[in-house]
C-alpha cells in the first residue's frame, strides 16, 4: 500500500492555475478549473481551439519554469519528459502539480467525481487505476439520491438550533437523519423511491439473476411493508426488502399452491390497512405472470397501485444462452407462446407459417416432445436449430442445443426444478456455435449428441 493521501476540497475560484499541455486531457481540465471559477493560463506550442476558447490566457510555446510563478496549482498535461520538468519546478516553488496519466509524477490528484448541489463525492486511486475510480463513482452516483441538494438545505437550517442549544456533534447525526425521514413522510411522492401507505406496485423480478431486478424494482423492495412473491424468486432478491413480511404465494406444477382470487384478496387487504404492498413476480409481471388479473382486481376494488416492468425470460434466457430472438438474415421477428397446456399452444402453433419467424416457448420443457411433433407436422424442417435454456442468469444454468427432430428426446439434467425456457428457429444454431455467447455466465452446454460437459 501507497502512503495514504489527505483528500482536500480546494477553492480555486480567482486564482492562477497554469496547464502546460494543449491536447485532449488538458482540455478536460481546463474546463474542470473553469467550471471551478480559476484563472488558467494554457502553456503548450500547441493548443486546441476548445482550450483557447476557454482559458484565460494562452502561450503557444514551450513550457518555462518562470511560468509557475504566481501560481497556487498546476496541471501537467504534456509529454513525460515536460511533465518531468513541470514537476521538478513546481516542487522548487512549492505548488502542488496534478501530472495526468503520470502518477510517479504528481504530488496531487484528481478524482472521481459525483455532484449533487453542494454536495460533491471524489474518489481516488492515488492515480494507479483512473478507469476504477470511474466505476466507483457511477455506482455511488446510483445510489445516491437525486434531490441531495435538498438534505444540504436541510442540514444547514439545523445547524443555528444545535448550536444555541449546545447539541453535542455525536447527538447531531441521529437527529438529522430523523429530520431527512421526516421529508419523505410528509411529502411522499417527492422521490420515486417513496410510495404512500395503502399502495400496491407489481413489480417484475427479471430472469432470476439480482442484478437484472430494474432500479425502480429495488426501489419499491427497500420501502415495502409486505411482500408476496413468486416461486423462482431468487432469495438475494428478497434481502433488498429488509423491513417487509414476505410471503411466499408461488405456483408450481401438480402441487398445491395459493389460488389466483386469494393473492388477489390478499393484495386489497394489505393495501386497504395501509401496508406499501410489492407482488413481485419473475420475469414480467405482465408476461404470463397473470399481472394482468391481479391489475383489475386492485382497480375494480380502488386500491391505487403501478406496475413496475421486469426482463422477460423469454427474452433473456435466450439472449443469456447467445441466442438473439430477432437477426439480420435469419428473423426478423419472433412469437411467445406458454407451452403449458396443448390446447393453449396447440392452435397458436398451427397459426404460424413453419420457419417464418423465432418461437419462444415458456413453460413447455415438460411438453417439449408434444410441441416439437406438433410442428413437424405442421410442416417445420426437422433440422430447424432448436434450443432449451434452463435457469437462466442463475448459478446452475443449463443449455441444450439441437435440431427441431431431437427436441422431444433432448438429455436434460437430473431432478432439475429450473425454469426453462424453449427457442426454435434459424437463430437457435448461433447459440450452438458459441458465436454470440455471454461472458458474464458459463452455463452448462450439451449438444444434440446429449453429452453434457
């Protein structure tokens, strides 16, 4: 570990800052220094017209050490070997230099930076890794709220009281974060992320995998008082909501399971006694998520609520597996069908013209033998690429990939609970030759030969 670095905040607003350099990476830091109110002189033999735009003065020549006479800071943004020479001056006449890409260089360094108001959060590597600083920075701007600005005006106006009333600095916190609280009590629409009481949101899940919940989604967990969700829903999930009661309200096939009209009542009561009440469903709750249902039972019983869209599976799962649903060439669209039950599918597959279009079918792993004979005699090619995706975005996820003739009898893992997902069509054979896989998961693969890795 580097010596630790004394992070500052620096009025530069009226005072002299010189830039040697006059190509892109000076020109974001004259702008920055701009910005900041600072009188930059731009030293380089070559500037940018942006730059000389901006800057207070520019000098298109070499650099000289007499140049940093007045100055209270410097940005080197030239060559190393002038960066080398900017620094060996500065630190002669104690100015502190931010030498950019060149952190042996420096002696000061520029952050990460997210801005809310007169709030302002920097992050910094000690200028060894600049691109994860910008990481850290997006994910702290994500986090934080939009209306920051506001909390500083609240703080400020709290501060006079605690001062004449002699508060100690260990008491402040605590009594400010209930003032912030207070804000969203009484004004709870102000931010997306607050709901008033007696409110339903019906809110997709996505695929499986956390971290393709939709913000919002994660927004209306981390405020709900109760929580009824669906099978398949992963567990991680369910943490995002700490201060909910969760039921568990999943249907599967051939075992008991809550009714439909009971999940409907109970949302009404919920909201009725004045519970933030999230239906989290997996994938889309208005993808053969019954979403639909549940929506005009909370409106016929004037219960107010919102649906909060999720990524579909039939999507997803296959874009997860390397399969595009739609592509230049091979399909130009696609059908999703529940393969639940035969005589749902069995006249929407007849319906469609063989190998015109990509078939998405969700729910039909079980019935994969019933589907793929269905279409062979409707007149689909037998080497029509197909493909099976198992758990999708999840730890144990399983890929087949075969032909339409081999569907039926297709190898899948043992006692396997995972929702599955079925794709037919020209696109499923991109899959199978690994072109467009994602690297963000390694699924299990097997071939139509069914021998699994």
């Amino acid at each position: 570990m580097t010596t630790p670095l004394v992070p500052l905040f620096v009025k530069l607003a009226d005072r002299d800052v010189l830039v040697v350099g006059g190509g892109a990476m000076a020109s974001v830091r004259v702008r920055q220094l701009v910005d900041a109110g600072a009188r930059v002189t731009v030293v380089a033999p070559d500037v940018r017209e942006d730059i000389a735009g901006t800057a207070a003065i520019v000098l298109r020549r070499p650099f000289r050490p007499a140049d940093l006479d007045g100055a209270w800071f410097a940005v080197a943004a030239a060559t190393s070997a002038v960066n080398r020479e900017v620094a060996r001056a500065a630190e002669e006449r104690r100015v502190l230099v931010n030498a950019v890409d060149d952190p042996e260089t420096a002696t000061a360094y520029t952050g990460g930076v997210v801005r809310r108001g007169d709030v302002t959060v920097a992050i910094s590597t000690q200028g060894r890794a600049p691109a994860l600083a910008g990481l850290i920075r997006e994910a702290i701007e994500a986090v934080l709220p939009r209306d920051l600005a506001r909390w500083v005006t609240v703080a400020e106006a709290e501060r006079p009281a605690w001062k004449r009333d002699r508060v100690p600095l260990a008491t402040r916190r605590p009594l400010l974060l209930r003032t912030l609280n207070a804000l969203y009590a009484s004004d709870p629409c102000e931010t997306s992320a607050s709901l008033p009481h007696g409110f339903v949101s019906l809110v997709g899940a996505g695929p499986g995998d956390p971290g393709l919940l939709t913000r919002r989604g994660a927004e209306r967990l981390a405020t709900a008082d109760v929580v009824l969700y669906d099978a398949l829903v992963d567990p991680e999930v369910l943490r995002l909501a700490p201060r909910a009661h969760c039921f568990f309200v999943g249907k599967r096939a051939g075992r008991p399971s809550v009714s439909q009209r009971t999940i409907e009542r109970l949302l009404v009561r919920a909201a009725r006694r004045g519970k933030r009440v999230v239906r989290l469903k997996c994938g889309d709750p208005f993808v053969f998520g019954r979403g639909g249902e549940e929506a005009q039972a909370l409106a016929a019983a004037g219960v107010p609520f919102e649906v909060v869209p999720g990524v579909s599976s039939a999507i997803a799962a296959p874009a997860l597996a390397g399969i595009p649903v739609t592509h230049r060439g091979l399909a130009a669209g696609f059908a999703v069908v529940s393969g639940h039950a035969e005589t749902t599918f069995g006249p929407l597959l007849d319906g469609i013209t063989p190998d015109s279009l990509t078939l998405v079918l969700l729910m039909g792993v079980g019935a994969r033998d019933a589907i793929a004979r269905r279409l062979l005699a409707r007149g689909w090619s037998p080497g029509t690429p197909a493909a099976i995706v198992l758990g999708a975005s999840s730890a144990g996820t399983f890929t087949w990939t075969g032909s339409l003739r081999d569907l039926g009898a297709a190898p899948l893992p043992a006692d396997t609970e995972l929702p599955g997902t079925l794709i037919v069509g020209a696109v499923a054979a991109l899959g199978r030759a690994g072109a467009l896989t994602s690297s963000v998961t390694t699924p299990a693969v097997a071939g139509s030969t069914g021998a699994t890795p």
